[in-house]
C-alpha cells in the first residue's frame, strides 16, 4: 500500500485520515507540522517538523497538504516545493464521481460529495462533505467548496475561491480569484476578484466591513 504523510495536524487532519482509511488506497505513514520541534515515531507513524519533507520526497511516499485555510495552503506548497505527482488524492468512497470529472493532485473530495460530468477539479482544492458540483463546472487550485454547498452547471470558481457553507451558485456564474461567498449565500451574478459577498441574492460587503 502506498504510504502517504499529512501535512499539518488539526481538525482538518482528521477528516482527511479518516477519507485516507475509507479509501484504502494509502497507509498513513505520519504528519508533518512546525509544532514539533524534531523527529519522532508513535505506533509505527512518525511526527516531525515540515522541514522533514526533504528527507521523505525521494522514497516512495506521498503527500496531502491537510490545511483547510487556502492562503495557508497554497503557502506551504509554494513553500515546499515538491513536484505534484508527490501529492496524493483523497476520494471517500461515498462520493459520487462522475467518470468525466477531472481530479488535480493534492485534492481531497469527502463524504457524498457529487462532481458530475464534465466538471474540472485542479490541484489543492478541497471538495466538503455532501458538497454538489455539476456539469461542466471549473474549480481551480487552492479553492474550498465548504460542506452543502452547490455550484450548478457551467459555474467557474478561481483560484483560491472559498465556497461558504450551504451555499449555492446559479449556472454560468464566474466568481474572482480569492474570493469568499458566505455561508447560505445565494449567488446570481459574478463576483469580483478578492471580494466577499453574503445573503440573498448575495451581495458584495467589500467597503462595509468594520462599519
């Protein structure tokens, strides 16, 4: 079985050794995480500082960046500089997946997510729980579809888009790089670049935070 480290040890950890288990794919082989300060090794899996990549990058391992934050993500990989065939792809079984869909590197789909035909997953991107993305959508890398959210056919998220909670996105729907839409959110038009917007139909706050 191939093994495989996480990269980080929060929550989000969790939910993604939990995927790796379901899956049976990959054998967790340990974390990496700047909160320890050197190497050691628990029950067969080792924790060591993330600078230990350098140690494990020529075996035959692989890895998931396992940070639910998109800035802090993209940052570590950057930051690590490892080729993205080195990155694994998490799939739990229960999502549904249609057989057109395409799946970059590092990504992780969870529980009774659905990416139907057509649909462009890139690198690093973080499909939630019960999540549904349709036809012909495209998600680039360092994105997060939060759990319940929907983005309906033809929607385009760019990079580093976070999809808020039990949102949802009409089809044709083009939303900027970096930007949030809020949790419940109903999105019917496009959004800019680095904006965040909320409600129903959701609207832009940029200007109107702190006031």
């Amino acid at each position: 079985m191939k093994r495989v480290y996480l990269i980080g040890q929060g929550g989000h950890s969790k939910v993604i050794k939990d995927i790796i288990e379901a899956q049976n794919v990959y054998k967790i082989a340990g974390y990496l995480d700047d909160k320890f300060s050197s190497l050691k090794e628990e029950h067969g899996s080792i924790f060591a500082p993330l600078s230990y990549v350098k140690e494990l990058q020529s075996h035959d391992a692989f890895f998931i960046v396992s940070i639910g934050d998109n800035r802090v993500r993209k940052k570590i990989v950057e930051r690590i500089a490892l080729p993205v065939e080195k990155y694994a792809v998490a799939i739990h079984p229960s999502a549904v997946i249609s057989p057109s869909a395409q799946i970059g590197h590092g990504t992780v789909i969870m529980a009774k997510a659905v990416l139907n035909a057509s649909t462009i997953i890139e690198d690093h991107v973080i499909v939630n729980t019960a999540s549904v993305i349709e036809h012909d959508s495209f998600i680039e890398k360092f994105s997060h579809v939060s759990p319940g959210a929907i983005l309906t056919g033809n929607v385009t998220c760019r990079e580093g888009v976070h999809i808020g909670a039990g949102s949802s996105v009409i089809p044709n729907i083009v939303i900027g790089q970096w930007s949030v839409v809020g949790a419940g959110a109903s999105v019917i038009r496009d959004v800019d670049q680095e904006d965040t917007v909320v409600g129903v139909p959701a609207k832009s706050i940029k200007g109107r935070v702190g006031k």
